[in-house]
C-alpha cells in the first residue's frame, strides 16, 4: 500500500523561531506511524500544519494524492483526516451521545435552512444513531450515551475523543499523546484499542507519543523529530538503538 | 383610578416584546456563546426602519408631502392614522419584514469581520456599534435627529374602544412570540442547535469535527440580529413613536440579565426571565403613579433590584432558573427504546399532544 499522508520540505517558523524546518516524510496506508521527539521539537506544530491550522511557510502537504496545506481545518476534516488534541478538548458539557452525533460529515439537519422540517433529516439521524449505537456497544461505552463528558474519566475521554474521527469517517487519525496522564494499563488499553480499530476498519494512525515504551510496541515505523528537524526514522527497533536518537533524549 | 386591565396589557405587551429579544440573545449567547453586548442596536434599526416605512407609506398614500418628522406630518398621521385598515395592517408586515432584512443584513455584516477570532472581540465590536447607532441615530435629520418619530400608526389605530385595540395588539405580539419561540425551540433541537452548542462549548475543537465555525455563527446572527430587529417594529407599533435615547446600552444588559436569570440555553427559562424583569419594570413604574412622593423614585430602585437579582442568581444558581437539557433528536429512540413512548402517548391519550411536540421538533420521552 502506499503513503496515505506525504509532508515534503515542510517549514514553519514563528517570528524568528523555527519550529520546523524542512521536514519530509510518509504515513503508510495501514500503518500506526509514531512521531517522538524531546519537548518542543516540533511535532505539535508538525500536526498542526498537516491538519490545516497553520500555513506552512514553504513545502507540501499530500493526503491521498491531494495538497492539503493552505485549507481550513474544518475542509481538512470533510476530506477524511481527524486528529485529537494533547489535552483532550471534547464538548464537556453535552452527553457523549450528543458527542459522538457531532462526528459524522455532512448531516442535513446542520443546515440552518433545513434544520426545521424534521421530516428531513430525522430519517439520517437514526442511521447515524443506530451506527454510533453499534460503534458503542463494539467499543463497550454504549451505557456512557447519557453521560456528561465531564463526568466521564481521563480513558473514556480519550476514547470518545479517538470515536469521534473515526465515527466522521476518517481514513487518518492524528494522535497527539493518547496515553499522556494515564497510569501504564489504561494507557496500554488506549493503544490495544487504537490496534483493534486499525485493524477492522483499515485505519491510518499516527502518533505523537512521549511513553516510548507503549509506542514501540505498536507502532510499525518512527519517525523522531529534534530542534524541528528529523533526526532520524525507521522501525521501532532501529530508532530505540540510533545513537542521534539516544543523545537526544538523554542529552550528550 | 389604577387600572388592572391596562396594566396588564401593557406588561404583557412589554414582555412580548422583551421576550422576543431574550430568546433571540439565548440563541445566541445561551447556545453559541457569541457575547452579543450590542443587541440594542439591531433592535433599534428595527425600531428606526418601521417608524420610517409606515409613517412615509402613509403619508405618500395619503397625498402629503410633509418631511416626515415635522409637526404637520405628526398631526396629518393623528388625522389619517385610521383611515384604512387594510393599509394598517399591510404597512404592519410590511415593516416587520422590512425590519427583520434590514437588521438581519446589518448585523451580519457587523459581525463577519470579528467570527474568526475569540467571543470578546464580536462583543466589544458589537457594543460599539450600539453606541455608535445610537449617536448616529441622534444626529441625523431624516428620521427626526434626538427628537425621533411621532405618530406610528397602530395596526389596529381603526378600532375605536382602546382597551380592545390594546388586547388586539398584545394577541398580535404573542402570536409572533410564539412563531418565534417554536422556530427558536426546533433549530436548537435539532442537529444544528447539536453544532451550535458544540461551538459555545469548545470552538478549535468544532472546527476540528468539520463544522465551518464562521459560516454558522454569521448565519445565525443573521436571523437572531433580524428577529431582534421585528421586536423592535413592535415596539414602534406599541408605543407609537421613536427616539434614538430609548435605545441605550441599558437595553443591552437588561435582556441579558433576562437570559441569565431564566438560564442559558434553555427558552421557557428566557420567557421567565422577560417576565419576571418585565413586571419589575411596569411595576415600578404603577408604584410611582399609585404612591406619589415617595423618598426615592421607584424607577431607579428597579435598576438596584435587577442587580441584586443578577447578583443571587449567580451565587445560588449560576447555570439559571431552568437549567440547559440535553438536544433530544431520533437518536435517544435508538439509546432508549419504542415502549416507554407509546405508554406515554396512550396515557395522555396523544393526538394533540403529539402533533405540539411534532411540531416543536423534540422527541417524545
């Protein structure tokens, strides 16, 4: 399969900081690709480029063949590539149904012109809710539906927040830290069920991650950025003995 | 002698009228957490434009050729006024639709260059430009500079018993108001009151889920900004004049004190609160004619009431009166089941009911 995603010689600086300087690299169709890096390397503002809410200030974005850089984040969206944010940022104080209704693209009933005659949309609404009750039930939130999402705890956020994409039919999921502030098993569970969706809908993932050790175990290729450059990339095990990567982290 | 009937009918006329505009700022404060501070000016426009259509319309029909300001036109109006009823109530719609343009189209262009950044700056913008109308409004000739319009001709200026032209006009107002509050009530149930709700609780994150923020905020101070701009006809309607003073910034905060009474997004509680902040204003003005000469002028002691009421509410009850609920859609079918809805319906023997919440667009729980 081929790159789903393609970033060639991205830069981005802001005032004279360059967070990213000419960055290029692949998303494999399929794969759950990790991005690591030391604080303030850039993979943030990386994801921030690709989904659409910064111009890169030179270089291409490519999803699927199409150049994305330069669209709204919304327009980005609508063409099949979600992400989540390092600290989750759901609709707190609607139900998580109501959350996950949100998701889907393109619903009738969101024109304020339509929104009126029931009869137009109540017919995609049920559709929509009986997919998402499914989605529930296969994921095992489906009691949760009449919770306020601030109710829910930090895994179920995250799950809800990872739904969202994929319930809007996403083909790639950006992922900035899924796992950040969760104790090792929960955080595991995050990425046990990251593989299990990849696996039954032939999703794209890719991953910003700081708990190396969950990443490695699921990830099939990485990238490492550093000073918003790409320091090195490979498989898991390749990167984990790169003597750059190492010095990086550590700080030679 | 105090009279109950008027009195009433002028509260409720007043409410009518103050709740048309709370629903409109819950649409958009309530439900989309844009910070409207300058409500007033689009039911100013509102007010501005009926006085300006019906009193010209009549005049031209009519065959005078007064500046419609002038004390000529004033008495030529008091003389014809009641002449033609058809012309009444045609210059009656008329104006409404006029005015819901009018507004509408200004308070989209207002507002479309600030949507793309944060809620404060659309509110600062927005309270600018009241204040900016209002002066404008003060200064320029055609519509009677400070002085305003006299003489807008009543709908119903053709029936002779007062009382019953009085009634006639508040049933006209709630008709609207509840055209209003239905239309009101079925957006915000609907999928696109599910964005707007999504926007006021985390804009980035809306856009993140691909709704276009921009483009569904400008719409909808479209409408609200219009339907501010027909409450505003009716109270030229009602009181049969205008002037740029009545249009304060004082306007602006009461309605939002109305909103924060009854409870953000939730509309029966903005009707609450128009009625309870309604009655505090006629009341206090009946205290002053039923007991004259009392130490302090009860229509200040209104403006001290309504903070001490902001105050409380926000202590004891910050999200409102009524609480917000949860946009009920086909979806809760899905979640909840087809039983406990039909026992609901037979045992309130359903047909009316049903076609009421139909209408409303709600779900039937």
């Amino acid at each position: 399969m081929g790159p789903i995603l393609e970033v060639q010689g991205v830069s981005k600086s802001f005032g004279g900081v360059e967070a990213l300087k000419d960055v290029t690299l692949k998303v494999e169709e399929g794969s759950v690709t990790g991005l690591i890096g030391p604080n303030g390397s850039g993979k943030t503002t990386l994801f921030n480029v690709i989904a659409g809410f910064y111009q890169p200030d030179s270089g291409r974005v490519l999803f699927e063949g199409r150049r994305i850089d330069g669209l709204n984040p919304d327009e980005v969206y609508n063409m099949g590539l979600a992400r989540t944010f390092q600290n989750p940022r759901p609709f707190s104080s609607m139900t998580t149904l109501e959350n996950l209704m949100l998701s889907p693209r393109g619903q009738i009933g969101e024109s304020l012109a339509k929104a009126p005659l029931r009869r137009l949309w109540s017919g995609e609404e049920f559709k929509i809710a009986k997919n998402i009750k499914d989605f529930m039930s296969r994921v095992g939130i489906a009691d949760l539906y009449k919770m306020r999402v601030s109710d829910l705890s930090g895994g179920h956020i995250k799950m809800v927040e990872t739904s969202k994409g994929i319930l809007g039919g996403a083909r790639l999921i950006l992922l900035d830290e899924p796992a950040a502030g969760l104790q090792y098993a929960v955080g595991r569970g995050v990425f046990e069920y990251i593989n299990s969706l990849r696996k039954s809908l032939n999703l794209t993932f890719f991953v910003i991650e700081h708990r190396i050790d969950l990443l490695f175990d699921f990830a099939d290729y990485i990238y490492v950025l550093h000073m918003g450059r790409l320091l090195s990339e490979g498989k898991p095990k390749e990167v984990a003995s790169d003597p750059e990567v190492i010095r990086a982290y550590i700080g030679g | 002698m105090f009279d109950v009937v008027s009195f009433l009918i002028s509260w409720l006329t007043l409410f009518g009228i103050y709740a048309i505009l709370a629903l409109c700022l819950n649409m958009e404060t309530g439900y989309t957490g844009m910070a409207n501070f300058g409500l007033v000016a689009f039911f100013g426009i509102g007010a501005f434009m009926t006085g300006y259509l019906s009193i010209s319309s009549f005049l031209s029909y009519f065959g005078y050729n007064y500046p419609i300001y002038s004390l000529d036109a004033v008495i030529a109006m008091g003389r014809v006024s009641d002449k033609n009823p058809i012309l009444n109530i045609g210059v009656f719609f008329l104006s409404l639709t006029f005015s819901f343009l009018v507004s509408g189209s200004v308070g989209y262009l207002v507002s479309y260059p600030t949507l793309r950044v944060g809620p404060a700056f659309l509110g600062i913008t927005i309270l600018s430009f009241g204040e900016m109308t209002r002066v404008f409004m003060r200064h320029f000739q055609p519509t009677g500079g400070a002085y305003g319009l006299l003489g807008v001709p009543n709908p119903f200026a053709w029936v002779q018993q007062p009382t019953l032209k009085g009634l006639l006009f508040l049933l006209l107002t709630f008709a609207i108001l509840a055209a209003a509050f239905v239309y009101f009530e079925v957006l915000s149930n609907s999928p696109y009151g599910r964005v707007l709700r999504s926007i006021r609780e985390d804009e980035v994150s809306s856009l993140c889920i691909g709704k276009s923020v921009p483009a569904v905020k400008a719409k909808l101070l479209f409408v609200a900004s219009g339907m501010s701009g027909v409450a505003g006809s009716l109270l030229a309607f009602y009181l049969g004049s205008v002037s740029p003073d009545m249009f304060g910034t004082a306007v602006t905060f009461e309605v939002w004190s109305m909103v924060i009474l009854g409870g953000r997004g939730n509309h029966v509680g903005a009707l609450l609160g128009a009625l309870v902040f309604s009655l505090l204003g006629r009341a206090s003005s009946a205290f002053n004619f039923l007991f004259p000469g009392l130490a302090i002028d009860p229509n200040y002691v209104r403006w001290m009431l309504m903070g001490a009421v902001i105050v409380i509410i926000l202590m004891y009850r910050p999200k409102g009166i009524l609480v917000e609920k949860p946009v009920r859609t086909e979806a809760w079918r899905v979640f909840e089941g087809e039983e406990g809805r039909m026992v609901f319906h037979r045992k309130i023997g359903g047909v009316i009911k049903k076609a009421l919440w139909w209408l409303m667009g709600r779900e039937v729980r």
